[in-house]
C-alpha cells in the first residue's frame, strides 16, 4: 500500500429536474451487485443500452499476485467527447462480496463527481471534506514475501439402484507474483469411479484416476518482453501416461504495453522443449518410453471495447523428432453490439489433432468407447457457439424490487 497523506470521503446529492439526471450505462465485465448500486447512488438515470447513456462506465477486474483483485474501471463522457480514463482499486483476498461492492460504489461516486464537475453541474452537489489532522504514513511489511498458498477438496456421492459413483478432487496451488517475477504452481488430482449394473446381472465398472502438477515461472523483461518457462507433469488412465513431464522454455512479445490489459493484449508466445513419455500400454507406434522434442507458436489478441468484446486464440505445436505430428489450434469469439438493443455473440474452438502419440494399440470394446475411458484417436476437434439478443422498450431501469 502506498503512503497515504489524507482521507477523502466525498459525499454527494443531486437535486434536479428529471431531464438532468445523468444517463448511465455501467457494463460490467465482473460480478456487480446492482441493486445495492442502484440503491446507494440513486440521483441517476441507469439506462438499459449504452447508445442511450451520456456517461458511458466499463468495469473489468483480474487477480492479483496475492489472490485479490483489481478492478479497472474505465469512464467515457459521451457528451463532452473526450478521452476515456482509468479509476484502478483494489480488494484484499479475503474480501467478501460487501467489502467488493462497497469499493466498487465509492469508485462510481468518484466517477459521477467528475462527470457532474465537467458538465458543470456543481451547483446540484452539496459534500464535505474530511482530512486528517497528522499526516500519516502507513508501511506494511508481507511476513509471506508475497508467497501464497491455496488448498481445496471436494467431492460427490452419487447411487441409484443400478448405478453409483464416487468422485474426489484434491487440488494445491503455490504462487507469487511481483512485478518483476510471476511463479504459479499447481497439483490435481482426481479420482472418478462409476459402476453401472446391467439387467440386474452383470456389472461394468469405470475407474478413472488423473495426476496433474503444472510449474509456471515468467520474468518481466520491460513493458513488452518476458522470458521463463513451463513445467508440466501428468499421469492419466484416459491419456495413456503412467507418467509424462515437460520442460520448455519460452519467450513472450506483447505487441501493446503489458499495463494497457484492461483495454487490449497482442501476445506472441514461442516455447521450445523437451517431453518424456512413459505409457501404460505400448501405443501404436508400439512404444512404451519414448522423448521427443517439441515447441509450439501462440498468439493471443484480446480487444474490449464499448462496443463489445474479442477474442482470438491461436497455436501450432510440433514434434521436432516427428514433423508429421503437429496441431493446429484456434479459438475466436466475438460479442457485438450491432445497434441500439441489438447483440450478436459467437465463438469457435477448432483443433487439427495429428500428435496424438500416445493412443494405445489395439481396439476398443464397446464398454470402453461409451464409457470414454480411454482416448481415442482423432484427426480434429470443434466446439461452437452463437446466438443473438435483441431488447427493446424503456431505456431506463432505476426500480429496485427485491421481492422473491
């Protein structure tokens, strides 16, 4: 936490006309309360589109190194068409969702205040101001040295008659993240076991056990560059590893400063490594052990904007030892806002899968294809959304009911 010199709590009314309160438009990339927004700030118009609104207010968060979040919240003056700024707050990790939408208020008033300064509307705001009488300097010292740590287990029971599974999650997570250095780490393991009894006789059974630990480590080279690498272990029935680790190094260009995240990220990744395998059953290529050389290629572009949103993912990945064995992967989304009360939203998650090394020989029975308990080999995989929204009516959305 920064030192701070003074305390200023700004408490604000707004006494006019209704043709003079403020038309809001807040879109809220996280989770917001908004009947606790609507009931505390109460001397505006919250407008149900953006095209309707004279200030115009983009809320979006992520988390910190030390599991809080930073919410980015980005003001547009549509009348006075000026530059749009950032207000940038924090929460603690333990902060509970009244601690989170407490913050979230008290940056909109400060928003609002602006707004009513700019357009000149001063004369409808009574405040006051409170400022301590010694400065004060506040130095908080971290006994963790930014190091954080998160356990987790769950769980669940499902019986019928004729079926039952048992499901059981554990999961670790280690990191620290400074502005210089970002180390993540994380363990899972899953056990899943169903048993389905046929025509009352027969009883297939279906045991499913995964172990995961991923070792992430990146240093901030400057605004644009980073350089670290990637550790990663897995042990899976359906995958076919008795074991398999990773080591790859790899670089990252930011093509837009890393601190611009809230409005737009251009990554390209290169990573380059080596991977061990050693499977349960021998696979096709009749292989129990094997090493092979691999890198992949990314690039991530991410855009937000008042009118909508997206996303594009995409990579290619290749055996060294084995070119013909690669992937091709993409994955872009969109959300637009058409034109006022209009929404077009799609995506897609197309994979070209031919480095699927680790099929194991021989066919399949049956029970193992409908109870997917072993991979199969395929040449691609997709996934696909879409849809569109259309609203029309009133504009304004102030009520507050909170009945039922």
């Amino acid at each position: 936490m920064r030192a701070l010199n003074c305390i200023l709590f700004l408490i604000f009314s707004f006494y006019c006309c209704a043709q003079e309160r403020p038309k809001v438009f807040i879109d809220c990339r996280t989770y917001c309360d908004m009947t606790y927004i609507k009931t505390e700030i109460n001397f505006v118009d919250y407008m149900l589109d953006r095209q309707s609104s004279e200030l115009y207010i983009l809320l979006v968060n992520q988390r910190t190194g030390s599991g809080g979040t930073e919410f980015i919240m980005t003001v547009e003056n549509k009348k006075a068409l000026s530059e749009p700024y950032d207000l940038v707050f924090f929460t603690k990790p333990n902060a509970v969702d009244a601690e989170k939408r407490e913050a979230i208020v008290k940056t909109l008033k400060r928003a609002l205040l602006k707004y009513m300064v700019d357009e000149e509307l001063t004369e409808h705001i009574s405040y006051s101001v409170d400022v301590s009488s010694e400065e004060e300097v506040i130095s908080i010292l971290d006994p963790w040295n930014a190091w954080v740590v998160s356990l987790g287990v769950n769980g669940n029971l499902n019986r019928e008659s004729q079926f039952n599974s048992v499901n059981l999650r554990f999961n670790i997570n280690v990191n620290r993240v400074t502005d210089k250095h970002k180390l993540l780490s994380r363990v899972n393991y899953n056990r899943n076991e169903s048993n389905f009894v046929i025509e009352g006789e027969e009883t297939i059974s279906n045991l499913q056990t995964s172990f995961y630990g991923n070792t992430l480590y990146v240093y901030s080279l400057n605004e644009n560059w980073s350089a670290g690498g990637v550790i990663r272990y897995s042990r899976s029935i359906f995958e076919n590893y008795d074991h398999s680790i990773t080591v790859s190094p790899a670089i990252e260009y930011n093509i837009f400063p890393y601190s611009e995240y809230a409005n737009h990220n251009f990554t390209i990744r290169y990573e380059i490594g080596g991977r061990y395998n050693d499977y349960i059953d021998s696979t096709t290529y009749f292989k129990t052990t094997e090493y092979l050389g691999r890198h992949r290629l990314a690039v991530d572009f991410q855009i937000v904007k008042p009118w909508g949103n997206i996303d594009i993912d995409a990579g290619a990945s290749q055996f060294l030892t084995r070119p013909k064995r690669y992937s091709i992967d993409i994955n872009p989304s969109v959300d637009v806002n058409i034109f006022k009360g209009l929404n077009l939203y799609t995506g897609i998650y197309y994979e070209i899968t031919k480095d699927r090394i680790n099929i194991p020989k021989g066919d399949l029975s049956v029970e193992e294809i409908l109870l997917q308990n072993k991979l199969r080999d395929s040449n691609f995989s997709m996934y696909m959304y879409f849809g569109i929204r259309y609203r029309f009516g009133s504009s304004f959305n102030n009520v507050v009911n909170t009945r039922f």
